[in-house]
C-alpha cells in the first residue's frame, strides 16, 4: 500500500501548495493578492518539487495519471498498478482542494467573481477553442514527459538533482504555455479540485465547467504523455 499512500499525500500536498497560490494570488483580502503570474508559475513548480523529494522514493513520485499511463505504455510501470494510482491521485487532488478551500474560506467569501473562485481550483482556456485547448494541453505534457524521460537517463545525475529539473520543467511549461489553458497537463490536478469545487459549500461557486474539465486536461495531457514516450523510445540515442 506504501506506493498509493505515497501518490494519495503527495498529490494532496502538490495541490494544496499549487491551488493554494491561486488562491493567495488572486482571492480579495489575501495579503499577496496580485502578485502576479510569476509567483504562481514559480510556486507551481515547487508545489511539484517538495513533494517530489518526500515521495520519489515511496513511489515514483508520478502524482500524474497521464505520466503514470505513458510509463506503463513503454514498459517502465507495471500496467497492474495504474488503476490504483490514478485513484490515488484524483482522490489526494480532492482532499488538497478542500484544504484550500477550508485555508482561504474568509477569502472565498470576500470574492464575488465565480470565475476567479473556479480558476483556484482547476484550469480554464484563456480563448475557448476545444481542438487547440487539447493541443496546447498535450504540447505542455509532451515537454514535461520527455524531458523527464531525458532527466532519467542522463548517467551520474543524482536523484536530488533530476528534481531540481522536473522544477525547472514545470516552471518553463508555464511561462510559456500558462496563458493559453493554465497548463493543467495532469489529469488529476485538474479533476480533484473541480470536484471538490463542485460538492464544496462555496459563496457564490457558480458552475464547475465540466464541459470543459472531463474533455481537455484529461485528454490533452494523455495525448501528449503518451507521444513522448513512444518518440522517446523510438529514437536511438
């Protein structure tokens, strides 16, 4: 049980950190509302690395249904396993969701705008084009999983240094494809919070968009997580 134990904290904590900026940026009465793009992309990146560090060893530290499919697909995860980790994750991207709302509810309230409530929770097109969201999705996931695979294999990298990559990957994905979906490219750290935005007793929630949410973050970042690793693969380095 360790492995799924390990996905179900580590996902919690990857969104309680992420969303959490979301709310600490954007939300009235926040006391670093405004801060910007920057610091949400950046903190993104560290809600990925702590946990990362905390758990790799427990499990992988995946906290992504799209890398944990592209992982079975080439071979390096066990396909028996799959089930079990999605869950895991989805229900820890839950879990941190309401966390968040619980930390920032005074906040929650002081926002009138449903959209800025939604948007702490799970990602959204800028332009809503369904065939380019899914594509800008599955760009961002692609670089995310590639490169992790390149990470991977480098010889003499030490397992503390290839997380101080998968930071830097997931920072430079967002300051250069944020704007276009909020580069969810992870399933479960869009679907966990959208639920829970969906069943939380929110001021004003307004709708959860699952029109949206069940088509691109989900498969946009597995079109693009699997790409990677038979491209990956197919390459003879």
């Amino acid at each position: 049980m360790l492995p799924y134990i390990a996905e179900f904290l580590g996902t919690m904590i990857l969104i309680i950190l992420g969303d959490g900026v979301v709310a600490n940026v954007n939300l009235n009465k926040s006391g670093m509302k405004g801060a910007g793009a920057v610091q949400i992309t950046f903190a993104w990146g560290l809600a990925v690395l702590l946990p990362a560090f905390i758990f790799g060893e427990a499990s992988g530290a995946s906290f992504n249904p799209a890398l944990t499919i592209a992982l079975a697909v080439d071979g390096s995860f066990a396909w028996s396993m799959v089930p079990g980790y999605i869950i895991a994750q989805i229900a820890g991207a839950f879990v941190g969701g309401c966390i968040v709302y619980l930390l920032f509810k005074g906040q929650f309230d002081a926002t009138e705008d449903p959209g800025t409530k939604l948007g702490v929770f799970c990602t959204g097109p800028s332009i809503a084009n369904t065939g380019l969201n899914i594509f800008s999705e599955a760009v961002g996931t692609f670089i995310l999983v590639f490169a992790i695979k390149g990470i991977g294999n480098v010889t003499g990298l030490s397992t503390g240094v290839d997380k101080l990559f998968v930071f830097g990957i997931i920072v430079s994905v967002g300051m250069s494809l944020g704007g276009l979906t909020g580069y969810a490219i992870n399933p479960a750290r869009d679907l966990g919070p959208r639920l829970a935005h969906a069943v939380l007793p929110i001021k004003g929630k307004g709708d959860s968009n699952f029109g949206y949410g069940l088509v691109v973050p989900i498969i946009g970042p597995i079109i693009g997580a699997i790409a990677a690793v038979l491209l990956y693969g197919a390459i003879p380095w």
